[in-house]
C-alpha cells in the first residue's frame, strides 16, 4: 500500500483546489494531477490501489505525496475514509480549509445548478427545498463535526485547519 504524507479533505467550495494546487507548486511537495481520485472513499476502494499508487508515479524521490479529496470529510463518506486511512496511512496529516458555512451552502447551491446536471443531480431551484433534497449540505457545513471525528482517530497535533 502506498503511504501518503498529507491529505486535504476539505472542504468542498471553501478553496481545496487552489490550496492543492500552491502546494503542488513546491519542489518539495507532489500532488497528482487528477487532484481528487476519491480513493478512501471509493466504493471499489479495494479494487483500486494499484490505479490509485499510478496517481504518485511521477513523483521524485524525497517528494512529499499529498492529494485533495473533499469526500473524505463529506459527511455521507467520512468514516469509511477515516478507517481506510487509518488503516492504510497511521501517519497521515491533514490540512482542512473552511469558510464561512452559508457561504460555501451557498456555493455548493450555485454549483448545483450550474454543473450538477453532468453528475446526474435534478437540483431544485428553491433553497429550501434544495436543503431539504440534499441535507448533507448543511450536514457537510458543520465544520467541527467533520474535524472531531479526524482528531479523535489521529490526534490533533496531525490536524491543521485554515479558515
């Protein structure tokens, strides 16, 4: 199993990308181009290794190996992920970036209707309705929810959060 260094699990609409992409940046620090391969929380996860290890090919030794997948701190997804890390990455660290919940609700909203179709998603066009569709919207929002479950199974000096 391939050891990872450091993930950015999130949080989805609140900076992941641009955050993975300055630390890809850095000559020290390799982050794969497909900057969310969904890996510990994928339904196929054991299938998966051998592609997933493929992400870090190019690397150069000494590297750091990171990746950025908000799923992992997506409420619907977050304790298979957390177990599968654990599992397989003891020594993980990870980096969270939050913003303002009903910014990023709001942004997730507006990205529904924008890109959601693509992903099969029918987003209504009311907010509330839209909350009442997708509860994990706010469920996801609830930032220190999210981080506990992180900090208990890791400890919290593995765990920094930007906001």
């Amino acid at each position: 199993m391939l050891r990872i260094d450091f993930l950015v699990p999130g949080f989805s609409k609140c900076g992941t990308t641009t955050l993975c992409a300055l630390l890809a940046q850095h000559p020290d620090i390799y982050i794969p181009a497909i900057k969310e391969p969904w890996y510990f929380s994928a339904d196929d996860f054991e299938r998966r290794g051998a592609e997933y290890a493929q992400h870090f090919s190019p690397a150069l030794p000494g590297q750091l190996l990171g990746e950025g997948s908000v799923s992992y701190s997506g409420f619907e997804k977050e304790d298979i992920s957390i177990e599968r890390i654990l599992d397989n990455n003891p020594d993980c660290r990870f980096i969270f970036i939050a913003r303002n919940p009903l910014r990023r609700i709001e942004s997730s909203y507006r990205e529904m209707h924008h890109s959601g179709v693509k992903f099969g998603l029918n987003a209504p066009y009311s907010l509330a309705e839209n909350l009442d569709v997708f509860p994990q919207m706010i469920r996801d929002s609830c930032y220190l929810q999210r981080i506990s479950k992180y900090q208990a199974a890791f400890g919290g000096e593995r765990l920094l959060v930007l906001f």
